[in-house]
C-alpha cells in the first residue's frame, strides 16, 4: 500500500489513503479501548510490550502484528470475538466453507447488511430493479452469504427464495470419487431454482455460483424467464466463465461477478471494459477491507503492479478486526480505478501452492 502515496498520483487515491489511515486509527482505538474491544484482542495487547492505541498511526503500521493465523477462528470460544460495545445485541455466526477442514467462524452483529447495502449501490436498477423478487441459488446453512442475499433483496425491496444447498456433501462426494452423486446433488439444486422461478414470475434478480448458472442455463433462457440481472460467485470464476457468462448463457442479461467470503465481506466488478479482455478484476470495500497482493515467500512484501502473488486480507470494522490475513487465493495485483481508488485484484483463482488439497465442489 505504500505505493499509493507516491507523487504523481491522483488527489482521489491519496484521499483514500487519507481516508484509509484515519479510518485505521479509529478501528485500532476501538478494538483495543477496554470498554469497547473484544476479549481477544485486548487479551492480545496485554501481551505486548507497545500500545496499539498510540503505535498504529496508520495503514501500513499493522505490519506489526505480523500475520493473523488462520487457527484464531476455529473453533470458540466465539464470545471472545464480540467486542464490549456490542454487549446485550444480537450475534449472528458464520462460518467458512469449511473445503480444508474445521470451519472458520465469524461472529457477526450489523457487517453483513452494512456491506451489502453498499454493494446494493453499485447494481444498476434496470438490471436489478427496486421491488423484484429474488432467487437465492447457493449455499445454505451457516454462510453468512445466505443472510446477505436475502439482506440486499429485502432492502432493494423485494422478497428473497431460497434453495436448500449444504456444499459440504458436495465436497465429501468428489472427496470419495461419487461423481455421479455430486452431479445428481447439484441438479437436485437446480430443480429447487427452477421450481421457484416457474412458481413465482416476480423474480427478476438472482445470486448465484458459476458452476450453478451453467447448469441452470443447460435447462432454461433466465433471459425468457424473467431474469434481468444475475449477481454470481466463487471460485471457478475465471476469465473464460466470464466470456462465457456473458457471450452465451446470458443473451444480454447483467453479469456482476464477485469476489467475497466470510472474513471480508464482497469486492465489487470494475465494470467490463474492451481492453480488459474478459479479466475479472475486483475492488474491496475500502476502507472496511483492503486486498493486497503479496509475495508468497515474503508475505510482508506487496508485489508490483501485473504481477501475481498470495491475496493478503485486512478487514477493519467495529465487529471484526483481522489485520494480514493470507487467503488461500491468488491473483494479479491491479492499479486503481477512477470508480476505486485503491488497489484491487485481478482473476482471483486458488493459491496454486494449495490446490491439491482444496476442493471446491459447487462454487
């Protein structure tokens, strides 16, 4: 992130550098201020031999808490995550996919309608029009993304219809070689959303997986169903889906690729542009989460502009403050936008380090 103050840039990106630090600040003080932070991290600072709250002058200061351990959030107890201010109000938990072992989990109180009111803002109307019903064509259960669905549908106006999806049998079928059964599982799905879409002709807007959508598609036109926009994620999206998506299966309805899991919240589409040739390329919510991209073999170190390394995620709300996390994805580092400006990510696909040992099953 140091590179966004280089001289020469626009006022915008230093702006959201400014923003980005303040911002930092105010999170800091609050996550380690006794009366406001949560057990874990102010069990956390009692350790250290520096004070957060007069040390973090900044973005780039939270370099000195090193990186965030993937083992913190497994298992609980998950009280110790909900900070001191929340104390008395309602605490949702989600979890992670759960595709490499015991589920991470996130507590979670207002983030997931915060962060998707604001996704909500960069939907175009005609293609996700205020009053619609929406098809939930996704996970289930635990995932914070079934909430969220249902969050954004209701505050667009509109009702949420949900399928039943557990991708956890997914996984464990493709682990034992049930090809046939993960197939017939993921067309079981498909008959839930199409059952609703033939049942309710209100349903204009969907979320989606790409794998779901293709299988979707192979049966109906959503175009001729009624369908005007798809909002669609996971981690087969890739550039080829993408020209896919839009070149064939859609005939013209709105593609808004995604990139979100739990622990961040949702990274918007730069809209599609000639001369990006079908790449995704995604913007993070600054500054409530920030995408770097990392060496592998010097995590501290942010690789140049086109070049590939380890996604790195910092997520800074007054829920939920996980400094340098390192995702089990990589991608290319891309330069800001005018729309975003601030560092985004290009073509997120699996940590290529790890992908014999992940298996991603419906998404």
């Amino acid at each position: 992130m140091g590179t966004l103050i280089e001289t020469g840039l626009p006022a915008k990106t230093k702006a959201a550098r400014a923003a980005l630090d303040a911002w930092t600040r105010e999170i800091v003080q609050w996550h380690f201020n006794p009366e406001t932070g949560c057990p874990f991290w102010l069990d956390y600072a009692a350790k250290l031999d520096w004070d957060p709250r007069t040390e973090i002058g900044g973005y780039d200061d939270l370099d000195r808490f090193g990186f965030f351990q993937d083992e913190w959030l497994r298992g609980g107890p998950v009280r110790r995550w909900v900070p001191k201010a929340y104390a008395g109000r309602p605490v949702y938990v989600f979890e992670t996919g759960g595709s490499t072992g015991v589920p991470k989990s996130r507590i979670s109180i207002d983030d997931f309608r915060i962060d998707y009111e604001a996704f909500s803002a960069t939907l175009p109307d005609n293609a996700f029009p205020p009053g619609s019903d929406w098809l939930m064509l996704g996970p289930s259960g635990p995932r914070r993304l079934r909430l969220a669905v249902e969050h954004l549908a209701q505050f667009r106006g509109g009702i949420c219809f949900m399928t039943d999806l557990d991708p956890r049998w997914v996984i464990k079928l493709i682990k034992r070689g049930k090809i046939e059964e993960a197939e017939a599982y993921k067309q079981h799905v498909v008959e839930q959303g199409l059952t609703l879409l033939r049942a309710h002709d209100n349903i204009r807007s969907m979320f989606t997986t790409p794998k779901l959508l293709e299988a979707l598609s192979e049966k109906v036109s959503l175009k001729k169903m009624g369908i005007r926009g798809v909002f669609c994620g996971g981690t087969e999206m890739t550039p080829q889906f993408h020209r896919f998506a839009v070149e064939e299966l859609l005939d013209g309805v709105y593609f808004a690729p995604t990139y979100g899991n739990t622990l961040m919240g949702l990274a918007v589409h730069k809209p599609r542009l000639a001369e990006d040739n079908y790449a995704i390329i995604y913007y993070p919510p600054a500054p409530r989460a920030m995408i770097e991209v990392v060496d592998p073999d010097n995590p501290a170190r942010v690789v140049g502009y086109g070049e590939t390394g380890r996604v790195r995620l910092t997520t800074l709300t007054r829920e939920f403050f996980m400094p340098r996390f390192l995702e089990r994805d990589e991608a290319e580092r891309e330069p800001s936008y005018t729309e975003y400006p601030w560092d985004g990510v290009r073509n997120v696909r699996p940590f290529s380090r790890f992908q014999k040992s992940v298996i991603e099953g419906v998404y």
